[in-house]
C-alpha cells in the first residue's frame, strides 16, 4: 500500500508518501516560485538533490489575458495543480500496490483569511476529486491539524516543536532513520530560531501524517 500525506496549501503543498513494503519515506514540495527567504531557496535547491526529495517549483499562475474573469482564472491554476501533483505522486508510486490518501484538514484558527481559506478548500476539493478518478484510493481521509500535533507529541504545540520531534525521530520511526531529507534537517534550525524554513515546516507536517494514517491502518489489518 502507498500511503499519501497531504499539507494543502496554494503556494507550497508539501506531501510524503510510504510505501509498507519498501519501508520508505518520500518528500515531494510543489512550491511557487520564489517563495521564502533567499536563504530559504538555496535550502530548496539543496534538498531538491536529494534521492527522496522532488521539489518542483510551480508555473507562473498570473493574471492571463487567455481567461475572462479571475474566479476562471483561479479554477485553471487548481486544475492545473491538481494533475501535476498527481503526476509527481504517480511518478514516485510506482508499483501498482494502491494508495491510501490523508489531508491535513483547515486550521480555522489561523489568520489567512475567509477568502483566502475558500479559496485553498476549493484547490483542496478538485485535487481529491482527480485524485478519486485517476489513482481510485482505497479511502481519502481528512485528519485535524491537533490530531497531527498529538502524534507528534503534544496538540497545542507550535511548527518549531513539531519540528524537533522529527528532528530528534521522537516516534521511534526506523524507516526515516535511513532518509537522507531526514538527515539533512539534522541541525538545521538553530537553537534560539521559532522559524522553520519554507518548505520544511510543510514537508515536516505531512511526514507526521503519513507516519500517523500508515500505523493506524497497518494496526487495524
């Protein structure tokens, strides 16, 4: 089975897939161009040579005289998105064993705004309906944010907590031992920094719901 976790956002959608029989982790960031500090875009292109990283940057999804209105505009970006994810998903799962896929649902909570939040459930629902007629999952979930926090230690915890979970492999995962992404993020944040690079943070999210639905589903089989 090919497990697949998503952190949807509309700029940088960070996913990682598991497949129970290899036992490996892979990293794929689908990120707008120019996102994050220039420090942070020497990082991305660091870990885009990594063996299990992908990091594809997106293509320019500007204003185009071609559309007539922005909302038309905007449903072209999320389906152009949607095929392409899919295809870097496709591209990486390879063996044909099936696909169980999780969503790291909405933080309502957060400050990105009620359009900018129906805006990303929009891209989010067309991406699980191609999702639905090309991979045909044995199930999509939706898993809240807290539940993921949870796994990871604790649910009110920040992105930099998260972060020194999967930093110091606080699930006792042995599989992600073996990652060169994993070994990459050894260090990589200092001490006194509440920052995570972009994309890490998201790529970091995804790993802990991977880890999470791929457990959960091998403990009830």
């Amino acid at each position: 089975m090919n497990f697949v976790a998503i952190d949807f956002s509309l700029n940088s959608p960070g996913i990682c897939t598991y497949n129970d029989e290899t036992k490996r982790f892979h990293f794929i960031s689908y990120i707008k161009e120019g996102s994050g500090t220039k420090k942070e875009q020497k990082l991305q292109e660091e870990i885009g040579l990594l063996d299990d990283v992908t990091l594809v940057k997106q293509p320019d999804f500007s204003v185009s005289k071609e559309y007539s209105s922005k909302e038309l505009l905007k449903i072209m970006r999320y389906d152009i998105m949607s095929n392409q994810i899919i295809s870097l998903i496709l591209n990486e799962c390879t063996d044909g064993s099936g696909f169980t896929i999780a969503f790291e649902g909405s933080s309502y909570g957060s400050k990105m705004g009620t359009n900018n939040l129906i805006d990303m459930a929009a891209g989010a629902a067309i991406l699980k309906m191609k999702m639905l007629a090309i991979l045909k999952p044995t199930d999509i979930l939706t898993i809240a944010p807290t539940t993921i926090k949870k796994f990871a230690g604790k649910g009110n915890w920040n992105k930099r907590k998260v972060w020194d979970s999967f930093e110091q492999n606080m699930n006792g995962n042995e599989s992600i031992e073996t990652s060169d992404f994993f070994k990459f993020c050894k260090g990589l944040v200092e001490p006194e920094s509440n920052k995570v690079p972009t994309p890490f943070d998201d790529l970091v999210d995804a790993f802990f719901l991977c880890d999470l639905i791929s457990k959960e589903i091998t403990e009830k089989s």
